[in-house]
C-alpha cells in the first residue's frame, strides 16, 4: 500500500485529517511512490500555534545554542548525502550528479547559517550626544514559512528554514505536493538536532496550505519560490495581512554569445544551462542570443551537442537528462514546441522524437528552435523544459534591448574574451545574477540571490547576508544615565 505522508507539528509527526491526497510519482517510471495530503486551513493553523508556543523560549536562546544546533544538523546532512541525493531524484528524476549538486548547495546554506552569531551582531556608539549612548541589534520576528517548489525538493527549503531558526524563529514548511518525501527525510534529521518541540513544523498540501500561511495572522514572514504569477499572488496576498514577504517567481534567462567567445567552452557551459535538470531550474538558459557572426557556428554546435544528450532515468550511468516532473508539465512544455512551429520558428531539433528508456516515464528530448522573434509566445513565457530559443541579433546593444524588453529579468549571461564587453553587460543587463563565462549563474550561499522585475517581489533576496536582514528586526536602544 502506498504510504500517505504525515505532517510534523509540534515535534510529534501527525497524521492528516485531509480527505483529499495527491499522487507523488517517480517521474522515470510513472509510478506512484507516496501520497500527499492536501492539508486543511486547521492543519496550518495548529502547525502555527505550535510554532508560536515555540517560539518565547527559542527566541530567548543563546545564538550559539542555536548555532551549534545547526551544525548537528549539517553533520546529519553530510552522513545522509547520498541517501539525499537518491530521494531527489526518485521524486524529482534529474541525474544523480544533479541532485547531488542541489543538496551540496542547501548544505552550503547551512554552513552560512551557522554563522549567525558573528551575523546578528548589532552596532554601538557612545557619546551620539552629551551622555548619550546609541546600540542596534537585531532581534528574531516570530513564525516564519517557507512555500517551496518542485524542483529543488531539498535545496530551496534550506535556503530559509536554517537562516530562521538561527536567527531565533521558529519555522513552519510547506514543501510542494509534487515532491515532499525529501522534505520529510529531512525533518527526520531536523528531530536528531535537539530542538525544542515546535520550533520547525512541516505542513503537506495545495493551494489551499498556501493561502493558510498567506493569510495566517500567526505568521510574521513568508518565503516562496514559484512561478511569476503565483509569486505576485502570494506577495500581494501575504504583505496585505501585514508580513515581510520574499517571493522568487520565474524566469526568461538570455544567455549572449558574442564572436569572439571561445566555442568549446563556451557550447559546453550552454548545453547545461538550458538542458540540466531538464530545463527546470529558474537559472535555466532559454534565450540564446548569438551576436553577429557568432550565431551560424553557436546554433550548429548547439544542435550537435543538445542532440548527443542521453536522455533516460536519473540513476542509470552515463544519463545526462532526466525526465520532466509529471506527464501533465510533458503535455505543457510539448504544447510550447507545437505553438512555436505555429508562429513561425524554426524548430532545427525536435526532441518529441527522442528515445528514451524506460518509456512509461515523462521523458522529452531537448529541442532548438532558430530565428525566434522577441515577440513569439516561446520566447515571452517560461517554458521551464529542455527547449532553447535561438534569437539572433546584430551586437550587444541589441541584445542588451531585448532583455530590458522582457518583464522577467532573473539571470543573464555572456559569453565573450573581450573585457569592454563583459564590463558593458554586467554593468547593463537588467537581471540581478549575472554570469560572465558561466551558464549558470547562481550565487554560492554567502550571496544573495534572487531576481529582479516580475522575477522577485520584495526587498530583501535570500540567503547570504540577506537572510540575516530578512529574518530579524532591528532595535535601536538610546540610553542615558543620571
């Protein structure tokens, strides 16, 4: 019988009341390996109140206290890394090497967090006027969640909850219906690091857990990563009910390829931009913008190297491409391939056609289209699968032009020997992660990352220094003495 996953609330793991379960599959196989309960407002609600009962004593714990907790956490993390790695892409089907990849990176999270001591250190000065003195420190919020996607089932949690609960939070997790067994795995950890009961909670559920925590007077902080309109859903419905919000929506990333760029490095890094994980990264390459005389060889190279991919199940040697995450997400991004063709790209490799093994899964082969026009739907929405869009331009100026033009602005990269032009990019491009060089510009964890325009709705990104900011308030104490 297939299990139905409890919820973590109160430091006791509870089975739901929901009536309403949703299928978790291996998507390499289209099986079904797990349950998801689609928890009720009530189920949110006393995940909150734990959290708030929780959340005095932990607040009022010595930062290192709660350091070192993490550094239990992270030893944990390090001993189960491959057992991590296996989950992931169970639920998820991108390769081991990838998924090994993606918990190294929430490992990483941790490291940073552990930090928080030296962090949260506040200012002083004496003497601000005649006998008076002036300190800021920081103090932790309350209740914060964390709504994670699909397709980083381990790192993009720990891109929050460590931060929080270092920072003296208390923390309630809502990861996505369509993977939470890796989620689980870890708050099986999370119970070995001697927390106090209540201080993270794990919550399963749909749309209706999400507008819960939106709208939760309990909680203080909201994070998310999703898709752009959901992503401006829950910012404007969460900061309406009085939160500090950071919400990650998605992402159009150009990716320039300028003449003088050296195209043996350069073909490789592309590949993996737009093809790993099987385009389901929101720092996935989608537009590739060759400039002048770069784009016949760039294109040619990209079609040989995107059609030498092995595509097949994640744990089979010598696999460099997963499955799609669902059958319905196959059906969306083969519906993207079929409106392309019918607005006039061309599409130069066809990967509806590709082999692949076992074929009960949701497999697709990677696909280019060439000579795409800024205005075609496959060049305006995120595709989020193995599809690059080739859109060839005359020099950087016209390049820098599309990007502005497009409402996402997540990450951009250029692919050049020339200094001049690297600087101009970096300098100019509206995206907040830039990449000179690199496919895949990701900030390591002591940076922050996020996007800009309708890719991020907030102020403060996350992890890096700016976990810190988002995650504590700032007291300013004046003080005289008679």
């Amino acid at each position: 019988m297939t299990e139905t996953l409890r919820h973590f609330i109160g430091g006791r793991w509870t089975a739901s009341a929901a009536r309403e379960t949703l299928d978790v599959h291996d998507p390499a196989l289209g099986t079904v390996i797990a349950k998801t309960p689609m928890a009720t407002r009530d189920e949110v609600d006393a995940a909150v109140r734990a959290a708030q009962a929780a959340f005095p004593a932990w607040s009022e714990t010595p930062p290192g206290t709660r350091a070192r907790a993490m550094f239990r956490f992270r030893a944990l993390l390090e001993e189960h890394f491959e057992e991590l790695a296996a989950l992931v892409t169970r639920e998820h089907g991108k390769t081991l090497s990838e998924s090994r990849g993606s918990v190294r990176r929430g490992i990483d999270c941790v490291e940073v967090a552990c930090g928080a001591p030296s962090m949260l250190m506040g200012q002083s000065l004496e003497n601000v006027a005649a006998g008076l003195d002036c300190t800021a420190f920081r103090q932790p919020v309350g209740v914060c969640a964390a709504i994670a996607p699909f397709n980083f089932p381990v790192m993009v949690p720990l891109w929050f909850l460590p931060f929080a609960v270092a920072c003296g939070n208390t923390f309630v997790a809502k990861p996505s219906e369509q993977v939470p067994t890796s989620l689980a795995r870890i708050f099986e950890l999370l119970e070995e690091c001697g927390l106090p009961a209540g201080v993270v909670n794990l919550v399963h559920g749909g749309r209706e857990a999400v507008e819960a925590i939106c709208d939760h007077p309990g909680i203080r902080a909201v994070s998310f990563v999703g898709s752009t309109p959901v992503a401006r859903a829950v910012y404007e419905r969460a900061t309406r009910a009085g939160k500090r919000v950071q919400a990650l929506g998605g992402a159009k990333n150009f990716v320039v390829v300028m003449p003088d760029a050296d195209l043996d490095r350069t073909i490789a890094a592309i590949t993996e931009s737009f093809y790993g994980c099987s385009g389901q990264r929101c720092l996935a390459g989608s537009m590739l913008v060759p400039v002048g005389a770069a784009h016949r060889e760039t294109r040619d190279r990209l079609v040989e190297a995107a059609s030498a991919l092995r595509v097949g199940r994640g744990t089979e040697p010598g696999v460099q491409m997963g499955p799609l995450i669902s059958g319905r997400h196959r059906e969306r991004v083969v519906g993207y391939i079929e409106k392309g063709i019918a607005e006039g790209a061309k599409l130069v490799l066809d990967g509806r056609t590709a082999r692949t093994k076992p074929a009960a899964g949701f497999f697709l082969g990677a696909s280019v289209f060439d000579g795409v026009d800024p205005a075609m739907t496959i060049a305006r929405d995120e595709i989020f699968g193995p599809v690059a869009s080739i859109c060839p331009v005359d020099d950087l100026a016209g390049a820098l032009e599309a990007m502005r033009a497009h409402p996402n602005a997540n990450a951009a990269s250029i692919f050049t020997s020339s200094g001049k032009a690297a600087r101009e990019f970096a300098h100019a491009a509206p995206a907040s992660m830039v990449g000179v060089n690199v496919g895949v510009a990701a900030p390591m964890a002591w940076f922050p990352f996020g996007g800009a325009k309708d890719s991020f709705f907030g102020d403060l990104k996350v992890h890096g220094r700016d976990a810190f900011e988002f995650y504590t308030d700032r007291k300013v104490v004046t003080t005289r003495w008679f």
